[in-house]
C-alpha cells in the first residue's frame, strides 16, 4: 500500500476526524515497536479483501463498509490502538500512538523522520519498510448541531415551538404536516401517508412556554426524495441567510441558492431566494415603501441639518403616489456660483431597485477638473416633461441665490426633451454635445476604432483649419462616416467651432466618473439611496478640504502641470513685440499674434482652456510678466478651496424624525404627507429573448426611415440629431 492508499484508509475512519498513524507492512507475524501483531488474516478468504480494525485486546471494531467513528465518541478514548489491515497475503498494521485531549484537538508530533528499513528475513520480492512520519493535519473537532426532539423539551413559545421541529425537518428530509394548531396545543405528524411519526406539544400553565409531551421518533417513509423542501419557506430562507446577508449585502439570489443547496442540499426557485433577500434587507434597512412614506421628514432633515439647502418632494395628487424628488445642498449651491466653472453636464442613470425609476444628474466642474455635483432629480422614467421640470428647478435654484444669471454651458446627450428644457429655462445658455455619447453613437454605427479616433481628434481641433483636415482624413476612409459627421452642426461638438468656452471639457459622462458606488446605491430605497450620495459628497468635500490646504502653489497642480509645459516650449519661440499688449510669436509650427491686454491667441488655446497657451506663455516672458496672473480665477488654489470651504452636514438617525418633525410642526411647518410608491413595479426575473423564426433568419430586414431629419437606420424617437 502505498501513501495515496493510506490518505484514503485515513479519511474512511470517519467524517470529522483527522488523526495520524504509524505504517508498517508486515508480511509474517512479527514485532513491531515491541510489540506482536495477530494476523487475522481468513485462509479460506484469500481471494477476498477485508478490512479488520482491532483494539489492543484483539476485539473487531469494524469492517469495510462499517468503518467511522461511533456518534458517542466511544471510539475516541485515550487509550493506544492498533489497527490491522489484512489484504490477500501481506498484512498493514496501522499502529495509532497520538492521544486526542479533552477539547477533541488532535495533537500531532511533527518531529518524526521518515524512513525505509532493510530486513534480512524477507526476499526481494517481498521487501518491508516502516514509514515513521505521521500525515500532520491539526484541527478542532467541532460536533456537528442536532435537530434532536425529545419529550420534556422547552420552548419559549408555539412559534419557538414550530421554528425548531421546521428546522429538524428539514435538516433530517421529512416533511411535516400540522393536524392541528393553536394557543395552547400544537400537533403535527409526518406527511407521508402511513408514517407513524408524531408529536404533540402543549403549553404550560401560566407561562408562554411550550413543551413536548409526547413524540413517536420512527420514521417508516425513508425521508423524501425530491430535492425541494415543503417547510423551505420564504421566512425560512431568510433566517438561514441572515448572517451572510449581514455579512455581504450585495450578494445576488443565485449565490444564496447555492449556499443553501450546498449546507442543506434544498434546491429552491429563484423566487424564494429573492423574496428572502428582500425580506433580510427590509429589516436591516427599512422597506422600500416605508422609504417613500418616509421622503417628507426627510425632506425636512435636509433643510434643518444644511440650512439653505433645497429638497422638496413631489408627488400625484389623485392618490399621492411619488413622483419627484429635487435635492441641492447649500454647499454645492456656494462652491458651484462663487468658485466653479460655468459649466454644466446632465446625465442620467437607471435604477435598479424594486419600484424602478431614474436619477438625473447635474452637475457642474471645479478648477481641478473633477465632477462637483450641484442637483439631483428622482423621477418615475425619463421623459420630456421630467427634464423639463429638473431644468426648471435648477433655473428657480440659481435665480434665488445670484442676482443676474451667468451665461452657462450644458452639455448633454441632447436628446429633444433635454434642448427643449434648456432653451426655455436658459434661453442664453450654449448647449453642445457631450463627445461620449455623440462618439458611441458614431461607434455602434460604423465600429471602426480609427474612424473613433480621427472624430475625437477633429472634436479636440482647435482651429478650423485643423478640423477640415481631420474630416478630410475621415472621409478618405468613409464616405458614409464623413456624410454622418458633417450632418451634425459642428458649433454643437467641435472645440474649434463651439462659441463658448468649455475649458478643455468634451465629454459630461458623469454617471462613469462616480465609478461603482453610484451603480450599487441605484438599488437601494429613495432615502437610503439619498443618504448614500449624500456621505459620498460629504467625505469628498473634505477630502479634497483638506488636500488642497497641502498646497503651496498658486495653481491648482493640473494647471501647473499645463503652465510647465507651455514654459518648456516657449523658450524656443521667437518673440516680436508690436506694442505694450500685441505680440508675434514664431515657432516651428507657424506664426500666432497674442493679446494678452485681451488674453488671446490666433491658435485659440488660450481664450479656449483659460490657460496661457506656450505663445502666450513666450509673450508675457519677453515683457516680464507674471504668467501665473494670466490664468482664470477657477484654476487658482484659493478659489478652489473656495469651492469646498462649505461643510455637507450629517444627517440623523431615521428614528429620531418622528420627534423632531412633531416639533417643527408646532412652529408651523404644516401637516405631513403621507407618500405612496410609484406605480412602476419593476417584474420579477429576467425578459425573455425574442426568438427568431428560422424561416425569417434570412428574410431582408426592412428599412427604417426617421420623420425627423430624413435619414436610415433609426426612428424620430431615438433621433440624436438637432433641429
């Protein structure tokens, strides 16, 4: 026998125990360690193999198919054994020298030597040899918990009662069926049909308490065969994954059935492990309709936890079913009017949670370049009229704090209802593309990675000179992609076309730049998904606080970075000065006259970024000018900690609104409103795919026709095209 056979003979001693043994082949009788091992080896059985284990005194214990370990653990007193395997003509005595202390810990010594020992007794056909080393494995033997019932057997009450012979059921297959149930009796029995199996427990005088007054324990059925389980409820499942819940709250209904499978061998439909989720979530967190009862104390908490804040809550009047929430902190209101740039992307993402929904984003940009969320809109879908109403708000929201409006910059997707809102809430405002989604699009329609690269070249072009020659290098390539680019007025996209400034930004894709976290709160309750962002924001305001009171230049470090830069080129630029502003500045790359009395240049970077472009950067050199004076106030390092000088304050604990919303009821706040979900009910599972017929495989797809701009291949509603 070699090693791999004794692991094996190891592990069928028995499930949970580990020990070590020393191996001795024997072929005759002989002495080991001092002592005479029997060979009880059957003449007339030699060709059969059995397995006999004997104690020191000789006595059987097992055979091969009754090897393990006796559930009293008789078999696991201190004394030494010896075990002897016979098979055919050589004998494997398995001596077992380790003791197993009081606490079931298996002591092994780790210092024996193994070794292969030569007996002059024995031919070369039949060698010996001693292995010494026992395999090591150490751990607590923790015995497993019993569903055992017994008469005389206490519990709290019936439910306690019911709980436990539910878990004993389940944990032995079999089913159970209650004959009868009520404040002072419960009896049950199996349901098999003609299984004697019963029990009857009663309540006791005067206490709650329930005990078991009488049980018949045999089983004639042989437990169940299928693979569910009757008593496997919703209730069930949400008590056995309590703790995993608790543990990992984004586990999925999948890795639930799976654990249940593997600790219980259940298997359950999808349904009930997601059901059972959602009942552990409901406790720990609150439900999602106690959230949207919950939305007006909120509300409330807002406004009195952040002063100047604007959170007001919308809903249906018929039946006061939700239907909007606007939510703007007072200190996003201060950075974005007094320090931000006048810049504002919108963005949406869908939600995930059980009455569905979407979040509308808007959200302006700080002097380094990171998103600063300004407004957030909660609504039932995304439509026309929602981004109407969020436009609007965000209009009432700054028209409140500043005198006169600035003349801002969106940028968007500019779906219809999203120019429709802008026009007629900033009819000033410049409106361009975001170049994420106006490069997916370009993408999904012609999939060609360089043809990507070529469009977001020309968008970053900041001459028209420079542009034309991108389209050209397009069109070489496609004439189709050149027709679908020159469609799309460039004033909308282009940086070399665009009439106001973006300061370098292309792009609003905002829900990418809040990374995984803003995707795992979209399945949360209202409120709980409102406090999610709201600590995000909080934590963010004073990490970057506290970062920037680390800095010690002027500039913020990307607009250092960029002044280096245009410093390391301008010294080799030739300068020609005109007058105490004009300058001509000439380089390898041609000849560009800057203003710096009006903080131009002909290449348009610097009117463009609001930085000194390298031409610029040689012009206020040659006159001994500060070039760190000719940048816009947003890049310095005061006016970004200007930007988070305001604090995002926390927010009580959801059991203390009660209280403090009777009190501002006394002051006059009015009464409160009771807030219904929403209609949307987001459906349980997963849409089945449309399957296609084999005949229609390679039947000619018809060709859609847009009543919008008159182009192929979409219809007016999915139109991305401006009027």
């Amino acid at each position: 026998m070699d090693l791999k056979q004794a692991d094996d003979s190891e592990r069928d001693l028995g499930e949970g125990v580990s020990c070590g043994y020393l191996l001795v082949p024997v072929i005759d009788q002989e002495m080991v360690h001092g002592q005479e091992l029997q060979n009880n080896y059957d003449q007339g059985s030699e060709h059969e193999s059995k397995y006999n284990i004997v104690d020191a005194n000789g006595l059987d214990q097992c055979e091969v198919g009754q090897m393990g370990v006796d559930q009293d653990n008789s078999g696991l007193d201190n004394h030494d054994k010896q075990l002897t395997f016979t098979l055919q003509e050589n004998e494997l005595a398995i001596i077992e020298n380790h003791d197993i202390d009081d606490n079931l810990e298996l002591i092994v010594d780790q210092n024996h030597e193994m070794g292969v020992f030569s007996s002059p007794n024995l031919s070369a056909q039949q060698p010996q040899f001693i292995i010494t080393s026992p395999i090591v494995q150490s751990r607590m033997l923790i015995p497993a918990p019993t569903h055992e019932l017994s008469v005389g057997q206490e519990f709290p009450d019936v439910k306690s009662c019911r709980r436990a012979l539910r878990d004993a059921a389940i944990a032995l297959h079999f089913e159970i069926q209650t004959v009868k149930s009520d404040k002072t009796r419960f009896t049950a029995k199996c349901a098999s049909e003609g299984c004697p199996w019963r029990i009857h427990a009663a309540k006791l005088p005067g206490v709650p308490t329930f005990t078991i007054r009488t049980i018949h324990v045999d089983h004639t059925c042989g437990g169940i065969t299928h693979l569910g389980h009757q008593q496997a409820s919703v209730q069930w499942v949400a008590n056995t994954v309590e703790q995993h819940l608790m543990d990992n709250p984004h586990s999925k209904p999948k890795e639930i059935l799976e654990e249940i499978h593997c600790v219980h061998g259940i298997t359950l439909s999808y349904k009930q492990a997601w059901r059972g989720k959602e009942r552990i979530m409901a406790s720990l967190r609150g439900s999602f309709e106690e959230d949207y009862r919950l939305l007006p104390q909120y509300c409330d908490q807002v406004k009195r936890t952040n002063p100047g804040s604007v959170a007001s809550v919308f809903v249906n009047p018929l039946d006061n079913s939700f239907q909007r929430l606007f939510v703007s902190y007072r200190a996003s209101i201060y950075g974005f009017l007094n320090a931000c740039r006048p810049l504002i992307g919108l963005d949406r993402i869908f939600l995930k949670s059980k009455y569905l929904g979407t979040l509308l984003f808007a959200t302006g940009f700080d002097g380094a370049g990171s998103i600063f969320p300004l407004a957030f809109g909660v609504v039932e879908e995304e439509n026309d009229e929602n981004w109407m109403w969020l436009l609007s708000e965000l209009h009432n929201l700054l028209e409140t704090n500043i005198g006169n409006m600035p003349r801002l910059i969106f940028l968007s997707n500019r779906q219809k209802g999203i120019v429709d809102a802008v026009e007629s809430n900033f009819p000033t405002a410049f409106h361009g593309f975001c170049l994420h989604h106006l490069s997916e699009n370009f993408r999904k329609e012609f999939n060609n990675s360089v043809l990507v690269h070529l469009l977001w070249e020309a968008a970053n072009a900041l001459t028209v000179w420079e542009f034309e020659t991108k389209l050209l290098e397009i069109e070489e390539m496609s004439p189709d992609a050149a027709f679908w680019v020159r469609r799309i007025p460039p004033h909308l996209w282009a940086t070399s076309h665009f009439e106001g400034t973006r300061f370098g930004h292309l792009t609003a894709n905002i829900v990418e730049s809040l990374n995984s976290w803003i995707l795992e709160a979209s399945g949360l309750p209202v409120v709980q998904m409102m406090e999610c962002i709201r600590r995000q924001l909080m934590t963010w305001f004073n990490e970057r606080r506290e970062t920037s009171m680390q800095w010690t230049s002027l500039l913020v470090p990307s607009a250092e970075r960029h002044i280096s830069e245009a410093l390391e080129r301008a010294h080799n630029y030739q300068v020609l000065r005109a007058n105490e502003a004009e300058f001509e500045v000439i380089s390898n790359e041609g000849t560009n006259i800057v203003d710096i009395r009006n903080r131009r240049c002909s290449c348009r970077g610097w009117q463009l970024c609001g930085l000194p472009c390298s031409h610029a950067v040689a012009a206020l050199l040659s006159c001994r000018q500060n070039v760190h004076r000719f940048t816009e106030s947003c890049f310095t390092v005061a006016t970004y900690r200007k930007t988070y000088s305001q604090t995002i304050h926390p927010i009580p604990d959801r059991t203390l609104w009660q209280e403090m919303s009777q009190g501002s009821q006394n002051e006059g706040s009015g009464e409160d409103i009771v807030v219904n979900p929403p209609k949307t009910l987001r459906p349980l599972g997963q849409t089945r795919k449309k399957q296609t017929r084999r005949e229609d495989r390679n039947r000619v797809k018809r060709v859609v026709h847009c009543s919008r701009c008159n182009q192929t291949g979409h219809f007016r509603t999915t139109c991305a095209a401006p009027i």
